[in-house]
C-alpha cells in the first residue's frame, strides 16, 4: 500500500475527533487444530466401536456432498458421510454476522454451459432452472442483480473490473490484441467447464506447460493495466497470481465462457451469475439437509484400507474423544489430495504422485459487519463485487456485499465479505496462520480506507476464516506433470469400479464448483 493511502487511513480516527468504535470479532469457521491432529502423527487408541454401512464418504465438501445426492439418486440409502468440520460444505459453506447471512468461501456460481450436465440436472432439481417455451430459464431472483461488478482506479469508482477510465490509447490496443488471442486460440481447442472431461489439443498441451505471465511475455502484452487485469483474474479464480499459474489456466479463465472482450467490443457481455447472502453455502445447505444422521460432523479421518472383503475406515470423533471404526462395502475418497494420500493405506502411485505435485494456496476469507452505508467516493453505485485497483500481490481480492441481492430500497447493516489469497505470497500459510487477528483487522481496515474512508467508523465485527489448504493451484508442473495432460485417462482409471473410488476438485488440478460436483457425482454414480 502505498504511503498516502496508509497515512489516510491510519490518521481517519481525528477527522472527527473522536475515536472509532470498538470492533469485535476473531477467527471463525475452520478448527485447524483437528486437521492438525492428523499432521502430527498423534498416537490413537483403538477403535471402541465398529459401525457399518454400505458406502462410506470421506470429505464432506461438494464433492463428497454430490456423491451423496447421486447414491440417493440410485436408492441407495445406507451410506454415512464424515466431515472434519461442524457442517459439510467445504469451501463453499456459509456464516451469519450481525443477524445477517454471508459468505465463509466461494460466493457465486456461473450458470453452467452444456458440458456441466449433472450441474444443470442439480439447479433444476433446486428449482432455480426451468424449461419455459421450449428454452431453459433460470429463475431471476438468484441471478446477480445489477449492477454487478466496479474497480476502484484513480481515485473513483468505474463500471466494470477492467480499468478503463482514462487509460491511453496503448493499453486499449493491448487489450484487443489480448481479445484477438484468446478468441484464436478458442478456435483452435474446445474449452469447456469442466475440464476433466476431455483430452488437451495441442496448444493446450503446449499453454500447460509455461506460466501465463510467459505466454503475455511471447506475445508482447506488457500493459500494466491489463496485467493486473489479468493477474487479479488469476488470483481470484486459482489462488495465486498469473507468474505463477500455467497459460493453460489463465486463457481458460475467459475461453472457457464468454471470452474476453476490450471495451467498446459490439458482443461484450457479462456471465450470468448465481448468487446468494450466504454464498454457494446456499447450494451446500441444501444438499445437506436430506442426509439427515448420515451427516457426522467433527470427524477426523485417519485411515482408509482396502480389506479383503470391502474397506475399513477409522475416524476419530471429537465430540467423543474416540476412534471410530466404520465398515463398508466401497468407499468415496472425497478428500483433498495431499491428505488422502496421507490416510489411504498402501496408497496408488497415482495418488502419492498427484499429492506431491499439487501445491495449495492459503486463503483468508473476512466477514465486515458495518452498521449503515460507507460513504462512497465517485462514480457507479455499490455494486455486488467491489475491487481496488493495486499491484496485484499485496492487495486482496476486495470484497462482495451480502446484502446486494435484497434490493432494499433503503440500505442499511449489511456485511462485505473480503477476499484475500496467499498462493504466491512467500510462508503465506504460516502467515495465515500466525498473524494476529488484530494485525489482519487493521491490515484490511486500511486497505479498504482507500475507497471508504469511514469504514472504521461504521464496522462493528469482523470474523475472519483462514483456510490452509484452500484450492489446488493450477501451475506448469501440476498442469504438464499430473494435472490437465494425464487427467482424462486417469479420470478413466478412477471410474474403473472398485472399492475405492477417489473425487475431488484436486483432481483438475485446480478449484471450482462444477470440477467438484461432476467429480463427485460420477463416483457416487459408480458405487453400486
């Protein structure tokens, strides 16, 4: 942050002499010390009880959620599912501050293209879509209203993420040379969400196995608006920045949907969006809610074997303070990577593999609970996303407004969900991890300052959500080594039947919804 904004921030509480209230909060939403138990190698007691069911699911985020809808889907309705946490959801589940609903991780989801059947076939079942006339519709009031989405850049506030007011004719001309890139390489591959679903052509073999930031530089887009542009894109859909992850992953943020369009393009156009308060916890309550006592929340898997006539699974339960065997005739293995490979006994080389080459990046998620409308500086009206322009690698992500879909006519309280990834921040997870709530509070209070200069005076709590491990990372290693390039023939090793069947977002080699979902229903599909 540079040192103007950090002095305006720092001196706000004398503008009118009197201090800013007291702003209450701490960490919420993830027991780090239950995955710790695991990490270090703690001694455990025997099993004291054995319990039985025909299909266990390991992991209850949306993965092990969807295997869970496709089994009841099928009739199958003894299985049980163990989530670390206490409630299911993973990444995409949702909070209450100060009264009001909000987000704990991901916040929206795009409508889905054709090559997301089970997705489709799952907001249909939620009634959020519906055929009319022959043509599918989805209902409005989950849509994102408007306006959706504005940047802070130069001091007030434009329509849109990409800067454009008063940029020179230079970075206009790279934005459509940008344009003209990836609508060409659309020509030459098929893209779709998701992408674990087919074979990489050539060129996106070839985009796998660099780092975007190599592909701008081959192509000579230097601009430094639309590098942070892009590095921004980067970090909010994969974690870490565009030096970091592959070609492949920084051209399928837009050829994958509508492209990218420079300003002033005839056929620009944003996606259409879901959204809620609470986020995609919307969608992940309601997938939930049928398991009933099938759900056992506050389980730490230990172990998954393979036994000679079906598997074995212990957890340790900590309400109870034991280890619990279950018994079962297959198992859904809907973990992150690094700790299936970590619990499955005797474990593939595909997993030990795929484990080693998948790197993570930490997350920090802040719910802002303020008391009555920010004073706005110039510009569009707040929307659902707001952005601050910065360079791209101290800055987080900015923040969604939790009540934008309520369309009062009156604002008032609402939260503001920040948004902050550490994939390529050096020790970013011990950072997460070690740095006072406090610290962050004041980091993300000034940092907002720029834009609202009255945010500390009208925030009254702030909790704060840290995942360690929050999304796979989709880097030239994992997309040449074991990702993109291996993934549809390893997808098809993984449907083989067998009493272990593995699902998860992971295995795309990077972290979204449809990844998740698809991947889990297919494993649930097969366990019959």
């Amino acid at each position: 942050m540079q040192r103007r904004h950090f002095l305006a921030a720092s001196a706000l509480p004398l503008l009118g002499c009197e201090r800013p209230p007291e702003i209450a909060g701490g960490f919420t939403g993830i027991h780090f010390e239950r995955g710790h138990l695991l990490r270090d190698g703690k001694g455990w007691p025997a099993p004291s009880v054995t319990r039985r069911t025909d299909v266990l699911i390991a992991g209850g985020g949306v993965a092990g959620l969807a295997a869970a809808r496709a089994l009841r889907l099928k009739g199958i309705e003894d299985f049980a599912l163990l989530e670390l946490e206490d409630s299911a959801g993973g990444n995409s589940r949702g909070g209450v501050v100060g009264g009001i609903a909000c987000p704990l991780g991901a916040h929206y989801l795009p409508v889905p293209g054709d090559g997301a059947p089970e997705v489709q076939n799952l907001l249909e079942e939620l009634g959020l879509r519906r055929r009319v006339a022959g043509r599918w519709e989805y209902d409005e009031r989950h849509l994102c209203h408007s306006p959706q989405e504005r940047l802070f850049f130069n001091g007030s506030w434009q329509d849109g993420l990409l800067p454009v007011q008063g940029v020179g004719a230079g970075t206009l001309a790279q934005y459509q040379k940008f344009a003209n890139l990836v609508e060409q390489l659309r020509q030459q591959a098929h893209w779709t969400i998701p992408a674990s679903n087919q074979p990489l052509a050539q060129v996106q073999h070839a985009l796998a196995a660099i780092t975007f930031i190599a592909l701008l530089d081959q192509q000579g887009l230097t601009d430094p608006q639309l590098r942070w542009y892009l590095d921004y894109c980067c970090r909010d859909d994969f974690g870490a920045g565009s030096a970091t992850v592959s070609a492949w992953a920084g051209i399928h943020y837009f050829a994958s949907r509508h492209g990218f369009h420079a300003p002033g393009a005839d056929n620009a156009e944003r996606d259409a969006v879901l959204t809620w308060p609470e986020g995609n916890g919307w969608i992940t309550q309601r997938l939930a809610v049928p398991l009933g006592e099938r759900l056992h929340t506050g389980q730490v898997v230990l172990r998954v074997a393979a036994v000679k006539h079906g598997v074995e699974v212990d957890a340790f339960n900590t309400a109870t303070q034991t280890v619990e065997r279950w018994q079962a005739q297959r198992a859904i293995v809907a973990l992150p990577v690094f700790i299936a490979a970590r619990v499955v006994q005797n474990p593939p080389d595909f997993l030990v593999q795929t484990a080693a080459r998948t790197p993570y990046a930490p997350w920090l998620v802040a719910n802002i609970h303020i008391d009555k409308p920010l004073h706005d500086r110039p510009g569009p009206a707040p929307s659902w996303d707001n952005v601050l322009y910065g360079d791209g690698k101290t800055m987080g992500l900015g923040y969604v407004d939790a009540m934008h879909q309520s369309l009062l006519p009156v604002p008032g309280a609402t939260v503001l969900t920040y948004y902050r990834a550490l994939g390529d921040v050096p020790n970013g997870r011990r950072l997460l991890l070690e740095k006072p709530w406090a610290a962050w509070r004041n980091e993300i209070l000034a940092e907002l300052a720029v834009a609202h200069p009255d945010i500390a005076q009208k925030a009254t709590r702030m909790d704060i959500t840290r995942y360690g491990h929050a999304m796979a990372v989709p880097t030239p290693a994992v997309a040449s080594q074991i990702g993109l390039q291996r993934i549809f023939h390893l997808r098809r090793q993984l449907q083989k039947p067998q009493r272990l069947a593995f699902a998860h977002s992971d295995w795309a080699g990077y972290s979204v919804f449809e990844e998740a979902f698809t991947q889990g229903h297919a494993a649930g599909s097969r366990s019959s």
